[in-house]
C-alpha cells in the first residue's frame, strides 16, 4: 500500500458528489432515478462562448500564458467589477485560477498558518471547512437558522472570533440555502471585520442569479472594506460554464501577488482556452444569463410552494441561487415505510431507495434537520420529483 498523508486520510468525499454518484450508479442499473443533487445550470454554454473557444483554438491560442491569467481576462473582470460593484481594481488585484473552488483552495493556502482560525457560517458550502483543514487551518462553524431566515447573526460570529480568528467566508447568495444576507447584517457584518482587523472571504460565485428584482450587494463596497476583502467569483454559475473551469480572486495587491506565486508552482495558468471563453462570457452579450435567471426564478416559485404543501415540511423563500433548503426535523423520530428516520442522512437515503429521488442531506453543509434540493433541472423533472417526495412523506 503506497502511504498517504494523514491530512489527505480525513478528508471525507463532497456530500453533494457523494449523493450524485449514488444516483447515477442506480441510473446505470436501469432505475428512473430524479437527481436533485448537482449544482450546475442545466442550460448549455452560450453559443457565442463556444464559439469564442472555437477561435481560441484556430487561432492557436494554445500555449501557457501568464500563470494568474491572460491580461484581457484580468482587465474585463475588472470592467466588470466597475460596472456592477463601482469598485476599481487594477489587473495585479486578479488571480484568475481553474475555477471558484482552486481559487479558494489558493486564498486559505496562501493566508493559513497552522492552526489559524476561519469563521464559516453555516450552513455552508460542502468545500470550505475541508479546504481551511486541507492547509492546516481550524474551520469555526456559526449556526444560521430557516426560522431567522438564514441571516447570520453577527453577536454570534463576534462570540467565534479568538485571537487565531484570520478571517470570515461569506456566500451570498448561498449554497445551500439559496439565501441573501440582508443590507443590514452585511454593514454589521462589515464594521465588526474593521473592529477586529480581520479579513473577509466573499464568495459571489452566484451573484448574477438573484430573485425579486434584487441587486447584488458586495460587502468589499462598504466603509474601510476593500484593503480587507477577497472577492470570489467565476463564470461556472452565471453562464453554465461549469466544466470550463474558471474562476478568480479580487483582492489586495500584495496578496494576490502572493496567491498567483503559489499558483504559478501548484498548477501554472488556468486552461487557456476556457479564459478565451470566459473574457467572451463577461464582454459578450448578457441575454442568456436574463434567461436562465427567469427560469429559475419560475421553478423557485413552484418548488417552494409545492414543498410547502407537504405536511412537515418547511421551507423557506430563496432570494437567488437555484437550490431550496426545507426543514424536515418534524419528520425525525417517526417511521417511513418501515424506517426509523433520525437524520437528514436518513431521509435523503430513504428517499432515494424508496422514491428514486436523490437530494443532498443538510448534515453535509453542516445543518442538520434539512436538505437541499437543486431545482436546476426541467419543470417536467422538478413536478414528477415533488410528487415522489410528497407520496414517500406520507407513506407512515
Ligand atoms: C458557493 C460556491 N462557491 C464556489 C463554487 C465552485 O465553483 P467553481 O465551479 O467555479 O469551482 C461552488 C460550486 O458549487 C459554490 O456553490
């Protein structure tokens, strides 16, 4: 047996692929199985973003380029962060890496010392607390509730902080619960980061996709904010370029400096192509981010309805993201079909043996008592899911 760092022993697969593998391997055994469990737009990649990657190629665009990325990528990021946030940022305040999650696999690699502490708000994206573990750093997990909506509540991340505390994630809109954290908390938020001296970790990966006529609020905007914010951001989301891998890092100069240098020996640039592509995502035409947003914000409207007419079930209103978070403890403690259910592990896993409906348990985004179901996928798909869920709920 070829050894294996223990660091490397105790990270456990992502909750979300976990589930997804379950259910394709039942798929391939010929069962109608439903998957509410990938957190990928089902639209395909703009066609003017194909072809700007068929360019690329002809034009043999095929060589390293510079290991933070291309300079035309850097400067439309920063046009871009002008237009919607009015900040201003230079090209040496960009790290351009293989996707949202390498760059923040670059940001706690670059900013951890052993042992230093990272307030996480759950709950939270699957990758973070492995990640901060990855380089050595100590996650520190502040609970959110559905009953409060999901808005952190700043007393309590103040209560977190020690004097390890380097820095605070925060994902708005968020995966899992597809919630927005209101003006309000984000100042307070804001303020107690200054008083504290710390940084924030913003991760705006769904920025594009937001409900209700909602605009996106950066906290990197707010007072004394900027020198101590990293922005994270990527195309994956917003223009269904998720297996193009690209994503980036705002942030100061000297940091970013420091970020690409660890880049520049773990991975070299990002694929040039997909940057090709992406510079053509943020300067081409807009329409089909409109779209795919319309379409989920419809879907949104019928999923949450739809689950809040399931007995026991609760669930709260999105502002943006494509992922419903519902609140299923009332059904922790009974039986279904003959199953003692006392987890959303439980659930999830009755659900899909029973229902051949696979959705990802709360647990593994460090909340249980819900789980997550992604609603990009067809209505045709999300009515025949719910009706599953709605029959195995009241099978006692
Ligand atoms: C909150 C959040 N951040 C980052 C990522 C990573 O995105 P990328 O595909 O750019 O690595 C995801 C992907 O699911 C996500 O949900």
């Amino acid at each position: 047996m070829i050894k294996v760092a223990q660091r490397v022993v105790s990270i456990p697969p992502s909750a979300t692929m976990e589930s997804d593998r379950k259910a394709r391997a039942m798929c391939a055994e010929g069962k109608n199985v439903l998957s509410f469990a990938v957190g990928e737009p089902d639209f395909p990649t703009p066609e003017n973003i194909i072809q700007a990657a068929r360019r690329a190629m002809d034009e043999q665009k095929t060589k390293y380029t510079n290991a933070s990325g291309i300079d035309e990528l850097k400067r439309a990021i920063c046009d871009m962060t002008q237009h919607t946030l009015g900040l201003s940022y230079e090209p040496s305040e960009v790290c351009v890496s293989s996707g949202a999650k390498h760059s923040l696999a670059n940001i706690f690699g670059t900013m951890l010392d052993p042992g230093d502490e990272v307030i996480v708000i759950a709950p939270y994206w699957v990758s973070y607390p492995d990640l901060i573990r990855l380089f050595d750093g100590v996650p520190v997990e502040v609970a959110t509730t559905g009953a409060d909506d999901f808005q952190p509540c700043v007393e309590d991340i103040s209560r977190a902080i020690t004097d390890r505390t380097v820095a605070i994630v925060v994902n708005s809109p968020n995966n899992p619960t597809g919630g927005v954290i209101s003006s309000d908390v984000l100042t307070d938020l804001a303020a107690l980061v200054v008083e504290k001296d710390l940084v924030l970790l913003t991760d705006e990966v769904y920025k594009d996709i937001l409900f209700d006529g909602r605009s996106h609020t950066s906290p990197a905007t707010l007072p004394d904010m900027r020198e101590r914010t990293i922005i994270i951001d990527g195309v994956s989301k917003s223009y269904s370029m998720t297996g193009w891998r690209i994503g980036w890092a705002l942030g100061p100069v000297d940091f970013i400096r420091n970020m690409s240098n660890l880049q520049s020996q773990m991975t070299a640039n990002p694929n040039s192509i997909a940057q090709w592509a992406a510079l053509e995502a943020l300067t081409g035409p807009q329409d089909a981010v409109r779209h795919m947003c319309q379409a989920f914000e419809q879907r949104r409207d019928y999923i949450v309805a739809a689950l809040c007419d399931i007995e026991g079930v609760k669930c709260t209103m999105p502002g943006g993201a494509f992922y419903v978070f519902p609140d299923i403890s009332a059904y922790f403690g009974k039986k279904l079909g003959g199953r003692d259910i006392q987890s959303s592990k439980d659930l999830t896993d009755y659900l899909l043996d029973e229902a051949w409906v696979s959705a990802v348990p709360g647990s593994g985004f460090g909340a249980e008592g819900y789980f997550r179901i992604s609603f990009a996928c067809s209505m045709e798909q999300i009515e025949e899911g719910i009706n599953r869920i709605r029959r195995a709920l009241s099978v006692a």
